[in-house]
C-alpha cells in the first residue's frame, strides 16, 4: 500500500523570506494538494547563534498572504510535533550515538584550532581544500585512529568531541532525483559531516533526516542549493536502516537575476526597483526596510501565478492560473533542470491581467481606502464607474486614482496642449457645444456622444478642432478615456460648471 503523500517547508528564522524560498514552498504545497496529501510547515531553528527575532512569524504571514495554509506547522500542530526543531532538540543525540553504535560513525577529538592549523597547512602547500573524508581521517584525532581505551579516557574526562558521519571509501553512488534523473557521485568527494556538534546539538544534516523520517516525509522538494548535500543525506538514511522508507528527492532551479548571471539577490531588487521578498522587511537590528509585493500593491495570485512560471510550465500557451488551476494542473516532471529567469515587466503584466479580471465593484471597495487616505470624499457607485473607465490602464488598485479630474476640477491645464490646440476661436466653439449639452435631458454616455458628433457634423468641425479644448477644460489633460463617458460620470451640472470656470483661466494662460 503506498504511503500518503506529506511534504514538508522547512525554512530557517534567520532573516525573511526570500521569492525563492516562497516558489519551494508553493511547488510543495501544489504537489502535495495534487496528491490529496499533506503540506507541513517546519521551523528548522537549532542554529540560534543565526536567529532573527520576528522571522518566524515573517514566514507564517507570507504564507497566510500566499493562500498556502499548512495542514500542520507550529500554529497548528498535527500528531507529528514539535514543529521548531529547537523543541525537537532532546532526541537528536540518541540517533548519533545508534550510529556510533552501528559503525556508521565516530568520535572526532580534533580542536578547532588543529583543524585551522591542517587547513592553513594544505593552503601553503598549494592543495586543494582540505576536507575530513575517508582519506585523511586516518591521520586524524578520531574513535577509528585511537585505541577504545584512549576514546573512553577522553570521554570521562570531559575532552570536547564531535560525533562525524563515516561516509565509505571510493563507492559509486546513484540516487534518483525526479527533476535531475539520475546523479551519480562517488563517496571520495563526500567529507564525513559533523553530526552532533561539541555542544551536543544536532546539525542540520542530521536533524533534517531524522525529522523527515519521524514525520513520514515522502518527498522532499527544495532548492538546487541543496544538491551538494543530498549524498550525505543519502548516506544517513542508509546508515540508519531507512531506505525503504526515504523520500524521493526534488532539487529546484535555481531564480536568476535579470541581468547577467547569478541567483537573484535583494541587492539586484535594490538595483533594478522591485521587491525579491513578499512582505515589507524591517530589520529588528538595523532598522532597514526592505519593500515587499504586498505593500508595492501586487495582489496574491497575481504573484503567485508569476512564481509558479518560475521553473515550471504547465506545457500549454496559458499563463493565467488560480491556485485551484494550479493545483490541478502541476506536475514535477515540468520543473526544468536549468535556471528561470526572473522578470519584473512580466511580474507587472500577471498584476494587471489579475486587476482586469476583478470587477468594477471589487476594484471599488479596494479603492476607497485609498482615496480616503487622500483626503478625497466620493460614493461608492461612482468610484465603481470610475474603476471601470481605468482599470484597463492600471496595474495597481491606486493606478485608478491617478486622474484626480474624477474628483476635484483641475487646476492645471496641460500647457503642451494649451500652445498647440487653445485657438483664437476656441471659447466661441466651445460655448456652442456648452449650449448643445445644456441641452441633453438624459445625460448617458450615448446621448452625449451621438449630441457632439451632430454638433461638429452641423457646423463642419473638424474633431481636432473641438475635443482637446473640451477635454482641458473638463480634465485639465491632453488625452485620456472617452470623453462621452467621463461627462456621463461627472454628471451635467460638474460639467457646465467646469467649462463655465476653465474658459476664463484657459484664455489667461494662452495670453501669458
């Protein structure tokens, strides 16, 4: 009977949480929601010397902002727990000494200042990076060097060891990865990992093998920048006597900057103008805010969609997926193997399409906040129909409140417009068609419309002649949206109103 799949997002508290690190944690959750299985939120903290205050519950926001809600985490825990590696610490040092036991490992005597010594030795010998691997344990200070009566002097008297993983000698080994196929390392450049540290906490090597084993993990889905560490991890497993129950393995590609080669950085954000994390960042020592999608005005699964393009294709021509079309679509043999791109243009453009496809009343509810931040006083049914004359130009909620001539008359009038199209014999043309609206009982979009082409038809205007004065004087601009449409909005009387008020200021700043 096969197991029920569970994928775990591990994440360390050390800093907030990189677009990357959301794209891991989106591919885990769309795999395991594909799979009808379980998506578990794991904090990986037993370095405290790295920890940052605040991180934790950086991470739980950004995934409560993303809609990727854990089946189990700290918050919510399952039958699995703890689910801070830090409350998981007690058991770690057991599974270390069953390999001791096993001879699957062993005490490592040697002090950090002889290990700096043999690596500051090779250096000046012009050798390679020193490593301590199956060769040059045998020179070292370790249980397989040392007689059993000397390691367990050492021991009882308090000497400071660490427990190393005893990777074999010059083995091929093959492990399967569902991205990559099939890799191939021989155990020679593996080093024999530390596994309990001297201060008996567990690394991460260890701690990550023994918790995904204790909760049932079936895949492991996570950055390229852990393929160098799968062998130790392969290793582990076998020395524990858990092959039949080790997960399958999935290394992701890596997110490239924009320009030029390399993994995207927050300094390429800083660089190029967009945020590399989902939420604003403030950090707790040095007070530096980094922005984030959610504050820049990006919705959810708009930022969403464009990470799972990150890598991933679904094998067709459609771009535009919910996370229901997500789940149902992804598969992990359509991550590629080669690094994506990032593209802050393409990001923009998932925003906009996802602000079109909202409708004018939702665009409406998320506006007025805004406009009331500005001091601007207005109804909901016209800031409905103001969001459906702009939303086709806008990419953020606050785009729509950008032709502030929808709620204050101008008081400035586009000068490029004024030089070329304010002629002599403008204000008389335009008190003609002031008359011809005056006019208009029912004010639609459609009656003033049909109503201004009778007016240039009757009395052989040109449209350039006519509209840019008109549109000065109701909007203060050069171009924009149908003008049938704004005057509709705006109502007759604001119309009157303000071509009564702009003539007089129109002809004084022709004049200066």
């Amino acid at each position: 009977m096969s197991r029920k799949v569970r994928v775990r997002f591990a994440p360390s508290p050390t800093g907030p949480l990189h677009m990357g690190g959301v794209r891991t944690a989106l591919y885990n959750y769309l795999f395991a929601k594909k799979h009808n299985g379980d998506f578990i939120l794991r904090v990986e903290d037993t370095d405290q010397t790295r920890y940052v205050p605040g991180a934790e519950q950086y991470v739980k926001d950004a995934l409560k902002w993303c809609g990727l809600n854990p089946d189990e985490g700290p918050d919510n825990p399952g039958t699995f727990g703890p689910y801070r590696q830090s409350e998981r610490k007690e058991g770690y040092a057991k599974y270390a000494y069953d390999l001791i036991e096993k001879g699957e490992a062993y005490y490592a005597f040697d002090t950090s200042e002889e290990l700096d010594a043999i690596r500051e030795s090779a250096k000046q010998m012009k050798m390679p990076n020193f490593q301590y691997n199956s060769i040059t344990r045998t020179s070292m200070k370790n249980s397989l060097t040392l007689s059993a009566e000397e390691v367990k002097a050492k021991i009882d008297a308090g000497e400071p060891y660490v427990i190393r993983l005893k990777a074999p000698r010059n083995e091929e080994m093959r492990m399967n990865d569902m991205i990559r196929g099939w890799v191939v390392v021989n155990t020679n450049n593996i080093d024999d990992k530390v596994l309990l540290k001297g201060d008996g906490m567990p690394t991460y090597h260890l701690a990550n093998v023994v918790d995904d084993h204790l909760m049932e993990i079936t895949h492991v889905i996570r950055g390229e920048e852990w393929l160098p560490s799968a062998p130790t991890h392969f290793l582990l497993y076998r020395a524990f006597g858990w092959e039949d129950t080790m997960p399958e393995f999935a290394h992701l590609p890596l997110i490239l900057k924009p320009d030029g080669n390399g993994k995207l950085s927050k300094r390429d954000g800083d660089r190029l103008g967009f945020p590399v994390f989902p939420l604003e960042w403030v950090d707790p020592a040095s007070r530096e805010t980094s922005s984030g999608y959610r504050e820049k005005g990006y919705f959810p699964e708009a930022f969403i969609n464009m990470l799972a393009f990150l890598g991933w294709n679904p094998g067709d021509e459609r771009e535009l997926f919910s996370l229901e079309d997500l789940i149902e679509t992804f598969s992990i043999e359509r991550v590629g193997k080669a690094g994506a791109k990032f593209d802050a243009d393409k990001t923009k453009w998932f925003q906009q399409q996802y602000l079109r496809m909202k409708s004018d009343e939702e665009l409406a509810v998320l506006l007025m906040p805004k406009l009331k931040s500005a001091g601007i006083s207005t109804d909901m049914k016209f800031v409905t129909n103001v969001c459906s004359l702009m939303k086709e130009r806008a990419v953020f909620v606050e785009d729509m409140m950008a032709d502030r001539f929808y709620f204050n008359a101008p008081t400035e009038y586009d000068e490029k417009t004024i030089k070329k199209k304010w002629k002599a014999d403008t204000p008389s043309i335009i008190a003609g068609l002031r008359a011809v609206l005056v006019d208009i009982t029912d004010f639609t979009e459609e009656n003033i419309e049909i109503d201004f082409k009778q007016y240039l038809e009757d009395n052989e205007y040109g449209f350039g002649k006519v509209m840019p004065g008109f549109r000065l004087l109701v909007t203060g601009l050069g171009m924009g949206p149908s003008m049938s449409a704004i005057c509709a909005l705006l109502g007759k009387d604001e119309v009157l109103s303000r071509i009564d008020n702009g003539l007089g200021k129109l002809e004084a700043l022709k004049n200066v």
